[in-house]
C-alpha cells in the first residue's frame, strides 16, 4: 500500500502521458514514420532551447552530451576557461583534463553563484596564455549547479563572452525547462541537457545545441571522436536522421513532453517553477532551517543545510524508506551536510506541501525543535498569495 | 485500423511485459531499490553472456559500447585485426580508425564467413609488425553480421586468438539471446551488445563483458576516455552503481526481458530461432528466391537477393507503407540488392507466415513470377515437422 513520491533532482516523476507513449509498440527508425517524430522532436527542442540553431539529440545521459561538447570544440593543448562551483562544475574539469585541454579554473565556493566580472578579467588576462595569440577558445558554464542549488548569471556571461572568439557553453542538464534559459538571445554557443529533468522523462537521452560560431571549432577540432562526432551527427541531421539506432521509445516520449510544455508555454512553466521554489524556501526558513545558497538559490532544486545533531544521510534514508518520499542528500563535499528538494518538471504545489509534511515529521522524530506544521503552513501562505 | 508488423534486424518488437515495465512510475537510481534493480540485471546477463566476467550496462547504443570497447583495450599506434565482411565489421574499423589504432583488415566477402585460419595466420604474421614483439592486441569480429544476414565461427577464433597475447572482442549486438555464443567457454574477451535485438527491448542500452586479460590492457590503454571509461565503470560496478545516471526504465525492463528469456532457457529460446530461420529459408527457396549468403546464413536474420527487374526499395516500402509490414533493405553496397527479414527476439511462428504472404503479395503485385501461397507452404511444412 506505499504510495511513493519523487522530488529529486533527476530523474523527475514521469506524467502518465509519457508513460503511456512508451508502452506503445516500437516503430523502426528508419522510416518516413519515424522520420516525422524526430521532426517534431527537433521543433519542439528548438522551442524550449528558445534557439534556431541545431540541437541534436544523442543516445546518452547528460554526460555523455557534455562529453560531445568537449571533444567536439577543442583540440588537446586547446585551453578551457571552466567555472566551478560544485559537482557538475567539477565534471566539465574532468572531462577536458581526461582529453588533454588545458584548463583554466575559476573555482567558486560552493553556494555561490560566480561573479561574471571575474570571467571578464580572465578572458582579457588568461593565466596559461604565455604565448600570444593562444586564446581560451572555451567557456564551461553551469546553469543550475545540482549540486548546491545556485542558478549562475548565464545572461551575463553571454554578453561577456560574444565579443570574445570564445564560445560558451552551457551546461542545462538541470534547468533547461524549468527556468528562463534563452539560448539565441543570450549568446550560448552550445547548450547541453538531458532528459530526465524539467523535460519529465527517464534518463537515456542528452541534447546539444549548436551555433555558427561553435560550428567553425567543430570542423577543426582535433579530439578523437566517433560516437559522439557531432559532424556524423549534423550530416545525419540534414536529412531528418540519426548517425546510430536513437533511442526511439525515449523521442517518442519526449513528443508528448514538449506538448505539455508547449501546452502551458514557456512563461507559465517558469512561474510554476518560481513558485514552488518560493513556496520551499519559505517553508525551510519558517522550519528555522537555512538555504545553503542563500543568494543563488535556483527555482530548480532547493539545498538546504542539515541542522546540528542531524544526521542529513539518515533523514533523507528515513523519509525514503519509512514514508515513500524520495529527496536527495549532499554529494561529495556535502554529503550528511545539505539535504536538496527538487521542485522540477512535473511537479505542483501538493508535491512541496506532502514533501515538507514528511520532511517535518521525520524531522520531529530525530529531535529537531520547531513548531509543527509551520513548515507547511508558510508553504500555503506563499501558493495562496501566489 | 492498420496492424503493424515489425521484422526488422533491431528494434525487434516488444512484448507486452515490457511495454508495461517501461510505464510505470520511475525510481532514482541512487537508491538500495533500485541497486536491488540493477543487480538483477548483471545477474540476467551473464546468464544470457554464458559468462562469470563483469558485464556493464551503458546508456548509450550498441555503438557506443563498440567504442567503449576499442577505447578501453587499445592506446593509439596499437595494431588491431578486423574482420570485415559487412557494414558492421567495417564500423570496428571506422572506431579504431577515429582513435589512431593502426588497423590490419581481414576483407571477407559480403555474404560469406571468415576462415578462421586466416585470422590464425594474420596473428602469425602480421603484415603492419615491422619491429618485433609488436604484436597485434586485439581481434575484432561480429558474430551475426546484420548487413549480410552471415554468422561467423565465434568458436574456431577463440581458440585461435586464446594462444595469442591478443584479446578477442566480439560485435554481438545483432545475435545475443537469439544464437550460441559462450562467452568464457569460446574464450571471448569482449563481447559488446545492446537492447533493441536479441534482448527485445528499445535501443538505449549498450553491454559490454570484460575478461580478466581483457582488464589488463584497460588498465594500460592510453585512448583518451571519460563517459564510456571502463575504470570508471569497473569501480562503480563493485558497489552494485553505475558512474553516470543510467537509462533507469530500460534496465528495469531489461529485468522483464531476462525473466522471460531465462524461464524459457537458453536452449530453447536458441532452437525457436533456428525453427524461425529454417521456415524462412524454406519458403524462400520455394518462392524461387536466393539467399544472400547461402554457405552461412544466420538464424538471426535472413538476406534475400532481389531477383532482376524487382525494385528492392519499392519492395520494401510498398510492404511497409501498404500493408504495414515492415522488414529492412539492404545497405550500403546492398542497397536495393537485398530484402532483410529479421526473426529475432520476441518473433514466432506465425510472423514468419505473415511476413511471407505479405512477400509474396506484394512479389506478386510488381509481376515476379512464382506459384502464389509456395512460400507460405514450405514455411508451414518446416513447423509441422519441426
């Protein structure tokens, strides 16, 4: 008889549309049939990615897509401006360093957003660049930081970067559908997502958008690639195809994910995000729990810092296997320190209400002091004035 | 009111059970249930690979895997020996190309098996190994090559390739859980395989065991790597996890796929497939067909010769497109040269029936000449006595 609830910060609970457009017979890819979905699947990409450009859509987790966007721009010996600030900051490191980039690192403190001055600064006076011109020919950006919640200035690390001959890319795997993120109008050479976020679906698929500029590095860059070689893919891509078998029940899906998006339209998705973002961190505070990025905290997913004589990992565990109510604990440097509520893709208001009831009551058994219910009842203050 | 028919060589159609298993809620992959999941999972599988090695699960393609493959054995500058024989042995070639592996190719003819012993004397006498010991480090071979319907002798090359410093990696994305293939009593070091075939599932997953001496050369190869990084995988592996989000509704009906395959038992599931090729063969060579390759004909999927005057596009897409049975054409240098039915997966008796009245209706249509129903007949007869 448990009843199970997801607010985690990916994969996000799946609306029973989408979970009825994957139990329909498979089609074969290769077909005029199939060709038609992946037209509708492309269009409806470019709406959310608020672009023109290209987005492909790869048979990957987010990773994978982040992976693409690195050896598809650079070469080794190239140098990488990378911002970090968290897990997923910390990945875009990872994978430049594993194919020979040199990486300039700004490294922000967890629970902050970065400063888009100082990315002005080291573009105009790049640390590794002894030898002139070598410019930083990348910029690795998050959107939403997963990891800690913070939401980074991606506007304005656009305008910062355009007049460079930089490109920047945009990691979106958590936000792209659930924030504003105007990929054309704010410069983002290359955006990159997957699909178990704000597009409600399971992992398995990743999408890259590609502009002219990101377009040139492509066609020169020296990293080896075969899977995720973005030239097969654009190749594939100018007649409706895919350079490898996509995974079809997954775009099938995402079908019926873009209408219900498309449905509400961008602007409504984003308001119902804000809300229940607002609704969360009104509820933490009035719990006298404290936001762990107080000055960036995302409409996407909440960090919130586990009290003292609070064990974080046994009150997430205990939420999860004694009530149904899956929310994620700290990664890394935070793990058993924060606790993080996503409020991302199919979820409304009820969601926050069950999820700070439980979050309260497993609270209240571990010996929290506060008053009982005032989580809940500052979350209903916010979606009735809302 | 259109039925639809699906024989293509991957995606293969789904059973219900799996169709179901893929709509319910998801879970978070970070969680003891879903480890419970995943754990299953590699269990199925080796029992499906015959094999004790690790087994990992990508997010990705078959592709994918095959690069995971090369990526993970070889360091660039290394000598690999492929065997080609069709578009799926020339791929091996493309990826080890892309990573700088200087490749020795064994150029079979599409349509025919490779002799074992010439791998055999290519190991002895490497034509690229100018400074010995330089010795050649990876065999690369398909079990059923999908573009030529050809099943190769996985058996004969293990034992070649097992008294050699080489390891052996076997393209089994088209073959696996439909046709023999022992993984650690044929001596194969890699075998790489995915969803959308034998395992009658969409595509989104990539497999990939990995011997003991395979594990030596990852430890060593020098090919940069980050997402399909077998270290990576390896570590998570020994804790029950996977190093990036996995395609989390695919391995849960992955799980449904393996129950069914194991209740019926390898055996049978083998000699369904045989039955489902015989009747196939049967009926063509009724129908004044040939096969495409006659001395080695895979019980995976059957290559048909187009006769002359028949266009094997128009063929193809008057099946699909009017009676709404779909079997592939060729590809590549096979293009409109040869018809492909697939009997692979969750395919029996009676789709080999439909699928050679809807040949013969449609051979009928566009003037071949043939006695009407001799197709089905000798299908039939294959059944009665089988």
């Amino acid at each position: 008889m448990r009843k199970n609830y997801l607010l985690t910060p990916g994969p996000t609970p799946l609306p029973p549309q989408i979970c009825e457009a994957m139990s329909r017979p498979i089609m074969h890819h290769r077909t005029p049939q199939f060709q038609a979905v992946l037209k509708e699947a492309i269009d409806g990409l470019k709406y959310i990615f608020q672009t023109k450009n290209d987005v492909f859509i790869l048979a990957s987790s987010g990773t994978g897509a982040m992976e693409a966007a690195v050896i598809n721009l650079l070469s080794p010996g190239d140098i990488a401006l990378i911002i970090q600030g968290g897990k997923f900051g910390e990945r875009w490191t990872e994978i430049c360093q594993s194919y020979g980039i040199n990486c300039e690192v700004i490294d922000v403190k967890w629970g902050e957003a970065v400063k888009p001055k100082i990315i002005e600064e080291r573009l105009k006076h790049s640390a590794l660049n002894t030898q002139r011109p070598a410019p930083i020919k990348a910029v690795f950006s998050t959107l939403c930081e997963t990891s800690t919640g913070v939401v980074n200035d991606i506007e304005a690390i656009g305008k910062i970067v355009r007049d460079t001959d930089a490109v920047l890319v945009v990691d979106a795997i958590s936000g792209l559908g659930a924030i504003d993120l105007k990929t054309d109008a704010w410069f983002c050479d290359c955006v990159v997502s997957g699909s178990q976020k704000g597009l409600m679906l399971p992992p398995g698929l990743g999408f890259i958008s590609v502009s002219q500029k990101a377009f040139k590095l492509i066609e020169n860059a020296k990293s080896p690639r075969y899977y995720f070689d973005l030239r097969k893919a654009k190749k594939a891509f100018d007649k409706t195809d895919t350079p490898f078998t996509p995974a079809i029940t997954l775009i099938i899906a995402l079908n019926e994910a873009l209408k219900m998006l498309k449905e509400d339209g961008l602007e409504k998705v984003f308001s119902r995000h804000r809300k229940l973002a607002d609704a969360t961190r009104s509820a933490i505070k009035a719990l006298g729990l404290e936001l762990f990025a107080p000055d960036a905290s995302s409409n996407v997913v909440t960090a919130i810092g586990v009290p003292v004589n609070i064990d974080g990992e046994k009150l997430v565990k205990t939420m999860r296997d004694a009530y149904g109510v899956t929310i994620a604990g700290g990664q890394d440097e935070l793990k058993g320190k924060v606790i993080r509520i996503a409020h991302m893709g199919f979820i409304e208001e009820f969601d926050i209400i069950l999820v700070i009831s439980c979050l309260e009551k497993v609270l209240y058994q571990m010996g929290y002091s506060f008053k009982l219910g005032s989580g809940v009842c500052a979350a209903e203050e916010v979606f009735l004035t809302a």
